[in-house]
C-alpha cells in the first residue's frame, strides 16, 4: 500500500521518477528568469501551451521602470506563444491555480515555493527553480526523487477564535523550520471532513515551511463540491494503509490563536503571551490568507469600527475581490479606515506597496517573518485573520475574541 505522493508519482519514496507535468506555472519574478534560461536552451518550442501559464503576481503594479521593462518582454512572450496569461490583477499565481484549475491526482510544479498550496486538492504540487521550469516549457516533463511522507493526523474541529493558520503555525512550530526537509506532510484524519477548501489550503500553503517538498489532503466530499462550483468534476481519492516515517496528532479542538515571533516561522507564541506590542502595519492577504473568507471574516470584525494603525488588505485574486465589492465586504473594510491593495502578493516579498521602515513593526497574515524579507529594519509577526483584525483595531497586537 502507498502513500498519495507514492500513488500519484508512480514509485516508492526514495526512488527516482521522470513524470509528466499536468500543469506548470510560473509568476513575473521566476518567468523572467525562465525564459532567459528556455532561451540559453536553444529557444527549441514549447511543449504544449494549453498547460504552461504566466502569472503577474509578485511586483504588479511595475515599481519602477527596469521591472516593466522586463514584464513587458515577459507579456509579449507568453501572448505571443499562447501561454496561459494572467496580467495585472489577475491575482496571486497560487490562489489562480485554484480557481478551478487543478485536479485530484495531477502533478503540478510552479516556479514559486508555495506551489506546495495545490495540494489541498489531492495534487502533487511542489516548487521547482527557473532552470527546471525552462526544462519543463521544453519537454513537459521533470524528474522527481519520490519523497517520504509524514502523516499528520486531524482530529476534531476548530472552536473559539482559532482558525487554521494557527493550525498552521501550531505543525510548523512541532515539527521545525527543517523537519519536514524533502518530505511530503499528509494531512489525514476525521478532522480533515471539517475543514473547507480555503482552509486545506492554509495548511499545504506553509508545508515548504518545514523544508516540505508538498503538503497533500486526499480529495473527498469537499474536494469535489468546490470544483464543482466551477464546472469541474473530479473523482475522490481513499486513503490506503500507509507507513510513515513520522506522525503528528492534533486535535482542533485544542487549538488557540497563534503569533510567529520573527524572525522565524517555527517559532511560536500563543496571542495573549505577547499582547500589547504596539504595531506600525497590518497586512492581511497572501497565497496565505487572502481568500474570499479571509476578507469576509475580517469584515465582520471590524464592522462598524476604526482601525488604530495603518491597514493593508490585498485580495487573492480577481474573482475574490469582485465577490468582496459584490456582497459588501469591500465597503465595510473600507469604511473601517483600511486600504485595499491590487489584487496579488503585495507588500509579502518587499518590494513595493507597504514595505517597511527601519524598526517598524507589522503583524501580517503571510507565511513568513525572515529578517528583512518586507523592508529593511522591520520586524513581522505572523498571525492568523482575526488576529489581524483585533490588532489593527486596537494598534498592538490584541487576541481575538471568540466570533
């Protein structure tokens, strides 16, 4: 009996596979740098285009004039070569993928660490670097070295203010910034029925966190109502007796709201062990955190109120914030004082659109707190969305109170 990772990839771990990839990826960041390399490759075609795409997430709008340059060749090339395109506020190239693209069982590589996010719809999806995607626009193909896998077992279900970022936060704090090192973390156990889409995807977001090579759910009941949404069908997948190499039990139930001190992810503290750190920013949004729900959520918090601190709200994509304008949920952030960014990455990676100031302090729903990762001299705790929510009304870092 096998694994998922050893189901889809075709092989028991530690063997090496060459695999068809289903779906391949790329943002305006890692495309550049591969087309450079697909290019050092002798520019020989592409394998088909149907399933390549070129996503403008990272620095869109351009921040200055060297980068439009470069998406402007980018644009041009993947237009011109009937790639599949998604221009300026089209959103985060993860939370696309998810939007009724990828299926239960395929193998999907993206030129970004967080590809691992697509596991949440019972895939193989994990990162790989420039080179490797200009390989892959070359062939359709990659190889794989088929991972161990560390089962993490889900029980119950989230009460009080906890929501699945601190679930999140709680693995990666047990199992270390290195201890899921080329392994794929299953998530499995009755708690997985209890669990939406959005989510699953929280959790297989922060997998590479622990040095994962993917997070993986088995698609279920959930799996296939949230596809069907989007006139995709897709079969369930059971899950076998399997071994693993290591196994973590946590019950949901358990579970209290989280903050990632920085300058790591693994290490955590509960909300209330730091409350009264003052604040310069929040940040809400992400491939983390800047779901439909995560908006909707936020909204109810801070209805009716004011935010104390400057407030940065990003939508995940398009399609998540023309549902935030249509049912309201924009209108309430904006009347509490926030400001709503284009939709895509935002000020994550540092690059423009609220970076920060030499000691300035943020607390953001993203997925890491490195040192200087979103401005030089600044300091990230990461926390879930009504943690965000409950600081940015007070303009320190406040535990939430139960919805």
């Amino acid at each position: 009996m096998s694994t998922l990772s050893e189901r889809i990839l075709g092989a028991p771990a530690g063997e090496y596979v060459d695999r068809k990839v289903d779906r391949a990826y790329v943002h305006d960041g890692t495309g550049v740098l591969t087309l450079e390399a697909w290019k050092r490759m002798g520019s020989r075609g592409l394998c088909d285009p149907s399933c390549l795409s070129v996503i403008f997430d990272h620095i869109v709008p351009a921040n200055n004039s060297t980068t439009a340059t470069l998406q402007h060749e980018l644009r041009e090339f993947a237009t011109g070569s009937f790639l599949q395109f998604s221009d300026i506020g089209g959103g985060i190239c993860h939370q696309c993928m998810s939007e009724g693209v990828v299926l239960p069982g395929e193998v999907v590589v993206g030129a970004d660490s967080h590809s691992c996010t697509l596991g949440a719809f019972g895939a193989f999806a994990t990162g790989v670097g420039a080179t490797d995607m200009a390989a892959i626009w070359l062939t359709g193909e990659t190889w794989f070295r088929v991972p161990e896998s560390i089962g993490i077992h889900l029980d119950g279900t989230l009460t009080g203010a906890a929501e699945a970022k601190d679930v999140a936060l709680s693995y990666v704090s047990r199992l270390g910034m290195d201890g899921g090192s080329y392994h794929a973390l299953e998530f499995i156990g009755k708690g997985t029925r209890n669990l939406t889409m959005d989510e699953r995807l929280v959790l297989c977001n922060l997998a590479v966190e622990t040095g994962a090579k993917a997070g993986i759910f088995y698609a279920d009941r959930v799996t296939t109502e949230y596809l069907a949404r989007y006139d995709r069908s897709a079969g369930q997948q059971v899950q076998e007796p399997c071994e693993y190499v290591q196994e973590l039990e946590i019950d949901l139930a358990g579970i209290e709201p989280l903050v990632a001190v920085p300058p790591r992810v693994d290490t955590t503290k509960p909300v209330h062990d730091l409350a009264g750190i003052p604040v310069d920013q929040v940040f809400v949004g992400t491939c983390t955190n800047g779901r439909y729900s995560d908006l909707a959520r936020f909204a109810r918090i801070v209805r009716g109120k004011k935010v104390a601190v400057r407030t940065i709200v990003v939508p995940a994509s398009r399609e998540v914030l023309g549902e935030a304008a249509r049912t309201g949920v924009l209108a309430d952030i904006i009347a509490a004082g926030c400001t709503i960014g284009t939709p895509g990455c935002g000020p994550c990676l540092g690059a423009h659109m609220g970076v920060l100031g030499e000691g300035e302090v943020c607390l953001s729903t993203a997925n890491r707190n490195f040192k200087n990762r979103m401005g030089i001299g600044g300091d990230i705790y990461l926390a879930s969305v009504a943690t965000a929510a409950a600081t940015a009304l007070e303009g320190e870092i406040t535990e939430p109170g139960v919805p």
